[in-house]
C-alpha cells in the first residue's frame, strides 16, 4: 500500500472565493443604466414572480412574455389557479414546452392556498418544498418579491461568479455561498437582477463581450489575461445547455399534450399523436412518461385523456 503523503506534501486546498464589493456597486451602476424591462420586473407581486420563475425554467424570454400576461390573467392569484382543472392550466401553458411544470405549479397553488392562507411563503424551507421549487426558484422568489439578501444561481449566475469574482472554477456550495456573501445590504433585488442580465448579455457562455464589459477592470479572470482556462468550466451548474428538441422524445410528449388540449385519444391514434405512426413502441414509451408524470391518464381501453 502507497504511503500517505505527509502533510508537507499534501495540496493547499483552494482559499474560500472573497466577495468584490467593488464589482457589485459598479453592477449596479450598470445596470441601473440599461436593465432590460420585462413584466416580471414591474412587479413584488410572489405569486407573479413565482409563475414568471417557472415558465422561464428552460424557456426563452419571448416565449414566456406573451404567456405570462395571459396566465396571470386567469390565474391572478394562487386561489383561483387551485380551483382550476390540470387541464386547464395545461392549457394556459400550451406552447411553453416541459408540461411537468404547469403541473407542479398547480399543486404549488393548491399547497399554497391549503397551507399558506393563499399567500406564497417568504421562507426557504417552505418555498422549496413547493413542487417544481428548487434552490434557484426559492431564492429568485425571496430575492425579486420579498427583495430578501439571498444570491440566485442560475447558470448565467453561476458563470459571472467563477469567471468576474472567484477566477476559479467553483463546486455547488462555494457558488451559492459567494452568490449569498455578494449580495450588498438592502439590494437583493437589483444585485441579482445586474448579475443575471450581465451572464444574459455580456459575459456569455461563448464569445463573452469583454471589451464590452462593465467590469472588465475588476474581472479576476481578465486580471490574469485569461491565462487560465475559462473559469466557468467545472463549475457547478453553470453549464445548462438542453438537448436536441427536434426529434427528442420530449418534441412527441409535446405533440401528445397538444393533441389532448384538443379532445381524448384513442389507444389508435396515440403513435400519430405523437407524431410516430410507424414507430408505436416509442410512442408508447412517451406515454408511459406522461402518465408516470400525472400529465396523462390512460382508460381501459389504451385510450388517453388530460387529467
Ligand atoms: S471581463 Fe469578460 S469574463 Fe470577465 S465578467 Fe466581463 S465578460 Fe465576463
């Protein structure tokens, strides 16, 4: 058996990623200049941030503008989404993709008007035991309606964070404690919004603008000359890329869901549905996710139906 190293030997471990105070007033400044306007922004309404946080979960903006003004529309608040059907609020979702969602925001509506007097609660705990709520939607709620001092970590996030302020790649619980400690007293609300739109428009993923960049002169990474390999490789979830929909088993769920917004199916038109006729097999395998996502319901007969 190999010897262990001595502690003379043994590596230093990485020091802890410091804050850059400097870096945040000059985000802020930034963006304070040029913040995109979106409906979403206009609003501390939770429920809103809340419906706006779950469409554009894996969904573009211009896709999720229109349908959130129509979604808030009907469902102004969580009670009367929770009096709706599934398919209805399937339907609202119609063209968003990732149905599982709407579903989730459902149950979320139902949870929160059964355990929470209709009012979405303003504490972690109980925001991430919403279904569909992980640690990036809690946060964006307690960060962008109750304007709370949390760091929201997405990918764009995540990105700025190892890239501007660590220089150095960065695993999942350093991300989220630097994205907490970055945060300046009282701005919850526009720091996180200048980090998001700076990893959205300027410090992308490829081809970052850095001649472009508002904080180009604080960046630890460009301080270096970019002589290390870009910081966001290897860090924890700053790497979000979807796969191929076209053609994706998640392209025929999609089709399915479409088709029954439109009426049930019978056990015979479901591959068509999909848009596999020749192929049943996989169109069988996309309903048995459906239903095992309580996106579906399957009669006696193989028929399908919205829940
Ligand atoms: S200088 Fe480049 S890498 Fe650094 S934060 Fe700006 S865009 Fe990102």
């Amino acid at each position: 058996m190999a010897a262990a190293p001595s502690p003379a030997t043994l590596p230093e471990p990485n020091p802890a990623p410091e804050p850059n105070p400097t870096m945040a007033t000059a985000l802020l400044a930034w963006a304070g200049a040029q913040a995109r306007e979106l409906p979403w922004r206009a609003t501390r309404d939770p429920w809103a941030v809340l419906v706006s946080e779950m469409m554009l979960q894996q969904t573009q903006v211009v896709r999720v503008i229109p349908r959130y003004h129509a979604f808030l529309d009907r469902f102004p608040d969580p009670r009367t989404c929770a009096a709706a059907t599934p398919a209805e609020v399937l339907g609202l979702w119609s063209g968003l993709g990732y149905n599982r969602r709407a579903l989730n925001l459902h149950t979320a509506a139902r949870t929160v008007t059964e355990r929470h007097g209709g009012r979405l609660p303003d504490d972690l705990d109980s925001l991430m035991a919403l279904p569909g709520v992980g640690p990036y939607t809690a946060r964006a709620v307690l960060a962008f309606a109750y304007e709370r001092p949390v760091g929201v970590v997405d990918t764009n996030a995540a990105r700025v964070l190892a890239r501007a302020v660590a220089g150095r790649s960065l695993g999942r619980a350093e991300v989220q404690r630097l994205a907490d400690a970055s945060v300046p007293a009282g701005q919850g609300w526009a720091y996180n919004q200048a980090v998001l739109d700076l990893g959205a428009t300027v410090c992308r993923v490829r081809r970052p603008d850095c001649d472009g960049c508002p904080v180009r002169h604080l960046c630890a990474w460009s301080i270096t000359g970019f002589a290390a390999a870009d910081p966001a490789l290897g860090t924890a979830g700053a790497s979000g890329r979807q796969s191929r929909f076209a053609g994706s088993d998640r392209e025929g769920r999609g089709r399915v869901v479409a088709a029954l917004l439109a009426g049930a199916l019978s056990a015979g038109d479901i591959a068509g549905a999909a848009g596999w006729p020749d192929d049943p097999a996989r169109a069988e395998r996309v309903v048995s996710g459906l239903v095992a996502d309580g996106l579906a319901v399957l009669d006696d007969a193989g028929g399908l139906r919205l829940p």
